[in-house]
C-alpha cells in the first residue's frame, strides 16, 4: 500500500466515525440549507442521491425541488465508468442497486446541471474523499467538459477535516451544505 492509499484509508476510517456520530445524534431539519440553495435553482436539472449507511439525507430538499423541475438519482453502470442519472419523483417505485443504494425501477435516464454528492469527508477548499471508487470525479469530469455544473457537496459538518490526501483526478466541489450552513468555495 503507497502513503497515498494508507493516508487515505485512514481518514476514511476516522470520517466515517465522526459521520456515523454525528448521524446517530442528529434531529430534524438536516436539509433545509439544502433545499434554500435549491429554491434559488429552480427548474434546473438536479441530481441528489439516495442515502446509505450514515450518509445525511438529501432527500426532503429533492422531493421539494421535485415540484419545479426533474430530479434524478445516480445508477452506476460499470465500475470505472461515470454514473448516469435516472429520473426520480417522490414515492416512485425503487428498486435496489450497487452498493445498497435505491435506483428508480424504470430508467430515465437525465443530464442534471446541479449534482449533490454524497462524501465521506471535506475540507474549506472544496476537495472531497468518497468511498473510493471514483465514480463522482469521474461523472464531474465529463459533465464540466459539456458544460455548467453545480457540485454540491451534502454532509454533516462533523465530516469538514483540515487536509485531504488529493490525487490529480480528483473532481473539486463548488460548495459545501452541512445541517448548520453553507460553506462557499
């Protein structure tokens, strides 16, 4: 294992403790900076997630923005390939996909403007780590190279730490919503 891959497993390990405390004592309202950006973004194009493990949810600030405009999830197709995004409504029918995380039954498959990216830690400067497969980066990658995109990235504020292990391939994000505000970058 190079320092580069040790360093970045240890503060996965230590951000995914904090994260699962932080989920374990939260309360409600963890999305309503969430959705105050996304009222500014109305009809625009989003995609936001659906949450697993402790990972904050995004999904009451989605289902309002539903009301204005298409709202999708991300499907992963292969590993080493960028996600796409498939059509979401409140209530729709779901099924399961890689990883644990609900897909909706019926692809439809949009391009979103806004992405909300679930993460595992932050830091001020917008860098972000996941899970480690790269599938956020390299969706981010090639939705920038066609265009305008909003990267949010959605987490407790628990998870902010001060440096991340960065590699070149790594996707920045343009903000940062946590349950107690908002963080530009």
């Amino acid at each position: 294992m190079t320092d580069l891959a040790a360093f970045k497993t240890a503060a996965r390990e230590a951000a995914l403790v904090r994260r699962a405390a932080a989920h374990e004592a939260g309360s409600g309202g963890r999305a309503s900076f969430l959705s105050e950006i996304l009222a500014g973004h109305r009809g625009v194009p989003v995609s936001g997630y659906m949450p697993i493990r402790s990972e904050i949810s995004p999904l009451a600030a989605m289902a309002e923005a539903a009301a204005y405009g298409p709202v999708a999830v991300p499907v992963i197709q292969a590993a080493g390939q960028p996600l796409k995004f498939s059509r979401w409504e409140p209530d729709c029918a779901l099924k399961d996909g890689p990883f644990g995380a609900q897909v909706p039954m019926v692809e439809d498959f949009i391009t979103p403007e806004i992405v909300i990216v679930p993460l595992v830690a932050f830091d001020r400067q917008g860098n972000r780590l996941g899970y480690g497969g790269g599938f956020y980066d390299r969706t981010l990658e090639v939705l920038r190279a066609s265009g305008p995109v909003l990267a949010i990235g959605f987490a407790y504020a628990a998870q902010e730490t001060e440096a991340l292990p960065l590699e070149p391939t790594d996707q920045p994000l343009d903000m940062i919503v946590t349950e107690r505000g908002i963080l530009s970058i």
